[in-house]
C-alpha cells in the first residue's frame, strides 16, 4: 500500500452551515495536513489521518471570525485542531468511496462517514528552490459529508424575534485533497 501526504498549499476543508433562516455562511479553513495510504487498485484496504488547524478558520468577516473562533463555537484556544481518522473504505463506484471514521472537534469524537471521490493521479514538477525537483506522483479527491454541529458541543444560537434561529444545526463539509506519493 502506497503512502501519501496532504499537500497543504493545494489542500483545503470548508464549511457551509444556514445563517439567519435565509441563507448560508462559507469558511475555509487553508492548513490541512495528513497522511493517506492508498492504491487506486485495492482502496478498500486504504486509511487516512486528516488534521485541521482551526485557527486558520476564515469566512472573510473578522468580527464572525472572532466568534466562530471562540468558546461559544470552535473554542480554538482549548482545541486548536479537528481531526478524522478512518480505515472502513465501503466502494459505491469505480471512484467513489464511503469512508468511515472518527472525526473529533472540540475534544468530542463521534463517528463519521465521508464520502469521497478519487479524482485520478498525475506526474507533476515539484518545485523547490526555484528548480523543477520532479516528477512527483499527485492525487485528487473531494470529500464531502455532514454533521450536526451539537453533537460536537458547538451549540451557540440565538432565536430570531420572529422564530428561527441564528445558526442552522447542519454543517455541510467538503475537503478538497492533493496528495503526493511520498515514496515511489
């Protein structure tokens, strides 16, 4: 089984999750690191670590930025990263897998099943210093799943004069990955 690593440059997680009963808020979270074993011939036997700095957490609006960073939501300061750790690879498709793991936030791990798309591999330069250090061996996949924020202890909201809430309970996640094969 072939090792990988998350490039981080080219590797992101975002969230999307209801605002005010009318429409949605984005984040991005840009420092996203981790480790895959994985042959695209025999994926049911792969893994994954995936760790996320929340601190990195941006939605392009500082004072939103400040609250989601703290104990009302991600309390980052207690628990500076989220992670997900799965070795259950259920096939679905010639290149769409469900993989099951645990995913921790704030401290709480519960179960979670990732759906994940194998984008295809590719040989690439590998730029260092200026200089074409290639070809390196790159794959892509896009992993989207959803969870209901309470169940992580992320459970700030405010009710709205008219009913509703503040915040949706659902947070839709998506990781976009690139991974190089560490060694060939």
């Amino acid at each position: 089984m072939a090792k990988w690593f998350f490039e981080p440059g080219h590797t992101a997680a975002e969230f999307c999750c209801r605002h005010m009963m009318v429409t949605y808020v984005r984040g991005h979270f840009k420092n996203v690191h981790g480790t895959l074993m994985f042959d695209p011939t025999n994926p049911r036997e792969s893994s994954v670590e995936v760790t996320i700095d929340t601190k990195g957490l941006w939605t392009d609006e500082p004072q939103r930025d400040a609250h989601l960073h703290s104990a009302d939501f991600l309390d980052v300061d207690k628990h500076p990263t989220i992670t997900f750790k799965g070795n259950e690879v259920e096939l679905i498709g010639d290149h769409d897998y469900i993989v099951k793991g645990d995913l921790t936030i704030r401290g709480v791990t519960k179960k979670a099943a990732l759906n994940v798309t194998y984008l295809g591999q590719w040989q690439t330069p590998w730029w260092e210093d200026n200089m074409d250090k290639g070809p390196k061996t790159r794959a892509g996949f896009v992993a989207k799943t959803s969870i209901n924020r309470h169940d992580f202890g992320v459970s700030w909201n405010a009710p709205l004069e008219k009913g509703g809430f503040v915040v949706g309970d659902i947070v839709e996640i998506t990781i976009d990955a690139e991974a190089i094969l560490e060694n060939p």
